[in-house]
C-alpha cells in the first residue's frame, strides 16, 4: 500500500515533470530556463519518492531529508519569482483559488484521519448492529479488533504525519481538477449559450481569474462534505454486512452519484459567480435586450424597440443561460434540484430497498454493475451470530442448556456447554452434562449442545455463527459480565490451551 503510494508519486511528478520539459521546448528566454528547472526539480522530487519506497521514510537515512527539502525550497522560491513577476492582483487570485483547494484537501485529509484514528467506523458499526435482528446480542467486535477498518491506528507519529501531508496533497489535485474543470465548461457554456449574448463584448474586460478563485472561495465545502456523507454511508454499510443485514447497499448508484453530485455543485457554484462578474462588466453603452439581445444603447425608454419587451428598469443587465429565462424551467429547476439531491444522498437506503422486492425475473435486465453482488437479507432464519466469549442460553422444549465460549483469537474459542434435561432444575442444579472443546474457523460443522446438533458455518472476526436445529430453539446471548447465572460448573481447563 506505502510502496503503490510512493510509486504513484514518483509517476505523477515524473509526468509533471515531462509537461514542464515540453514547455520549456515551446518557450523562449527566461521562461524556458524556468521551465527546465522546474523539470529538474519534479523529477528529482519524483526519484526521492522512489528512494523513500526503499527506505521506508522520507526522513531516513538523512541525506534523502536533506534532498526533499532541497526540493521542496527551490520549488518555493521559484513560486515566489513566479508570483513577483506576475501582476500582484493576478497572483493573490492565484493563491487563494490555490489556498482553498488546500483546505478542501486537508479537511477531506482530516476526515479520513478522523474515521481511522478516532474509530469513528466503529460506532457507525455500533449502529448498524443496533439496528440489525441481533441487537438483543452482544456487538463482537472491540475499537481495535477489526484491523482492516483501523488500519495503520498504530503507525509511528512520522508515518501518520507522513500519511496526511500525502493525502492531502493526493485528494487537493484532483479537487483543483474537477473544480477548474468544471469552470471551464460553465464559461464555455455561457460563452456558446449566454443570453444576451454579451461573451463578446466583455471578454476582455472579464476578470476571469477572479472569478474562478471568488468561486473556489464560495465552494471550498462541498468536496469535504460530500465525501463525510459518503463515508458515514459507507462504514454503515460495512457495520451492516457484518451483521449479515445489508440493507444499507453502497453499489454503484450511489458510488457514481458521489461523482455526480460534487461537479454539479461546483457547476451550480460557478454559474452563479461567472454571471455576476459578467453582469458586473458590462458597460452602460453595452446593455442590451433581455428577450431579443438588440443592444439598448442610447435609448431611454423602457421598452424595446425591436421586439417590445419591458424591461424592468434602465439600468438593468442579466445574464443567464438562455433556457433559465423561461419561468417554468427555473421553477421546475429548483424542485427538480432539490428532489434530486435528497434522492442521490439517500440512494444507499431505496436502491437496496428497491433491489430487495424487485422481482428475480427482473433482475436478469438489470445492467450486472448495479446489481448488489451479495444477497441482502439474511438467508437463513436459523443463524445467530454469537461473540466468540458470550454465555449463550439455548431451550428447546422442556429442556435448556448455556453454551460458554471463551475466545482463544479472533477466529477461535474453547466452548464448554452445561444441559439441563428439565429447564426448571437451572439454577439450582449443576448441569446434568457438561461437554468442552473447540470451535475455530476451519472446524465444524458439528457442534454438540446437550444431545441438539448445532450447526456453525464459521468462527470468524470474533464471531461465530451459530444454526440451530429447529425453529422450537430459542437462543439467547449476553456477554459474561451481564451473565448473572452460576458459571462454576464450567470445567477449569481452559487455560490450557490444546488448540493445534
Ligand atoms: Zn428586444
């Protein structure tokens, strides 16, 4: 994972490097060298990435500190030329536009940090467990016990620190991708579709890095917000599926719905801001009609010479594209929108709902990728899942019997079981039998409760999942701190420990 990362680095700032070269081929004087050096340095930047996938630290041995560093000051520098040679005005556009995709970076950065860190994935799977059947049952699993959701939570303090730097770099460029994209395409939406049509007029007037920074300003949230709402979704979908009650379902709709939902936002963001700097440039002498597109140059009156409209007043100047000009699109626009994003947010509960009572024959039409590749419900009635050192009480008819387990690893426990051929003589008696051993991942299927086969598929994630033999069963589990039950009968081996 650390190696792919460093590898992926290298790659992008070989190739950022490469760009450089190629601009440095096209240009001339000054702004060529710059572009060599620049090349240079990225490849440079990109080769210590490869070294630190060997040594397994940016900071060690020193020499490679020392080369980052140096890097990294001659690209600050160069930066700083850059922007005392430009126009003042034109830089500080620059630096915030740049600035805010920083802090949409860090905070998406921080967010991450936050789910494995904190655990905040362990109490979404506290609330999945929660909402599930099996709330009655005790939640298996400890903040630490599922490695693959804590991932790297013990990590040296350089690593960590290592690991957000990179990730806040590696989530702000595609931020600064899909944002200036996207800002593109609106100005070039207004461009071909602005009515009236003032592109032509204004263009050189228009303060088009302003604008594209003023909307990065206004837009810098909803990268991070998106993706927090993608998140919760997503480890509550997991805490679900370790219940073995999915009915939460993170399939495609809603994974492209996240991809779908930020660049519409930024679009919406840019439209608004690109209009205002156009309606803010264009001049007295440039107005012109808001139906027609006649320019009103000159003229005093409020209506329109050549197609009669009313304008509202004299000085007034719009833009928009020219479909919103119809008053039942923008109104219909507005539900539309909202109807939209409270369905894309909530895609996890209704498509899974949907999937679930589709008929079967059905589902054969449905494109293979949003079909949920695992059954949603649990398939079986019979199944208990049962923490791997839980006190189980199990009665079927007239007689009861408490299935003790205590946990060897995540994967195996000893069991001891106490049976009661009368239910009425538990609590007062010692067991009539009492059985001991094993269950483990790889055992089974058979586990002997009184003279009741159980079933049990597999003991695993400090889980076992129990099947019972009939319905007339009932199962019941509480951990062993809530057991108030006597417990002395339990044969006192356990310690001994004959697991191969
Ligand atoms: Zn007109």
């Amino acid at each position: 994972m650390f190696m792919t990362l460093n590898h992926f680095e290298a790659g992008l700032w070989s190739v950022i490097g490469l760009i450089f070269a190629v601009a440095g081929i096209r240009t001339m004087g000054t702004t060529s060298s710059r572009c060599y050096l620049l090349a240079v340095l990225f490849v440079a930047f990109g080769i210590s990435d490869l070294v630190e996938s060997e040594t397994g630290g940016w900071w060690q041995p020193w020499w490679l500190l020392v080369w980052k560093a140096a890097c990294l000051t001659v690209f600050a520098w160069q930066l700083w030329e850059y922007g005392a040679s430009k126009r003042h005005e034109e830089w500080a556009y620059y630096a915030t536009g740049m600035k805010f995709y920083l802090i949409g970076g860090t905070l998406h950065a921080a967010i991450i940090t936050l789910f494995v860190k904190v655990g905040a994935w362990y109490w979404l799977f506290r609330l999945a467990w929660a909402l599930s059947p099996w709330s009655s049952f005790p939640f298996p699993y400890g903040s630490g016990d599922l490695v693959f959701y804590s991932y790297g939570h013990d990590d040296a303090l350089a690593t960590q620190i290592e690991r957000f730097i990179s990730s806040v770099v590696s989530i702000s460029i595609p931020i600064a991708v899909v944002h200036s994209l996207t800002f593109l395409l609106v100005a070039w939406g207004y461009k071909l579709f602005g009515s009236p049509n003032y592109w032509l007029d204004i263009r050189t007037k228009l303060k088009f890095r302003k604008a594209w920074s003023d909307s990065a300003r206004r837009s810098w949230w909803v990268w991070p917000a998106v993706l927090i709402i993608e998140n919760i979704w997503t480890y509550l979908a997991s805490g679900f599926m370790y219940t073995m009650y999915p009915i939460v379902n993170m399939s495609y709709p809603f994974q492209i719905a996240i991809f779908v939902i930020i660049p519409f936002s930024y679009i919406s963001t840019h439209a608004t801001v690109l209009r205002k700097h156009i309606i803010a440039v264009v001049g007295t002498e440039e107005v012109r009609c808001i139906s027609c597109g006649y320019l009103l140059r000159g003229l005093l009156s409020k209506r329109c010479p050549e197609c009669g409209h009313n304008t509202l007043s004299d000085s007034v100047v719009d833009f928009r594209f020219r479909w919103e000009w119809s008053r039942n699109w923008s109104s219909c626009w507005k539900k539309l929108r909202i109807a939209m994003l409270l369905g894309l947010a909530f895609s996890p509960l209704w498509v899974s709902f949907i999937l679930v009572r589709c008929p079967q024959q059905w589902m054969q039409f449905v494109p293979s990728v949003i079909q949920p590749g695992k059954p949603v419900f649990v398939p079986n009635q019979d199944i208990f899942p049962i923490r791997l050192d839980a006190v189980c009480i199990i009665q079927c008819d007239e007689s009861l019997a408490v299935l003790v387990l205590n946990k060897m690893g995540p994967s195996s426990a000893k069991y001891a079981v106490g049976y009661w051929e009368e239910a009425s003589d538990y609590g007062t008696q010692t067991p009539d039998t009492i059985q001991s051993g094993s269950v483990m991942y790889s055992g089974g299927p058979i586990l002997p409760i009184g003279p009741w086969k159980f079933k049990y598929g597999i003991a695993w994630e400090h889980m076992l999942w129990l099947t019972r033999p009939t319905t007339t069963c009932s199962v019941t589990a509480t951990s062993k701190d809530d057991y108030d039950g006597d417990l002395t009968w339990v044969p006192n081996d356990e310690e001994s420990d004959d697991l191969p």
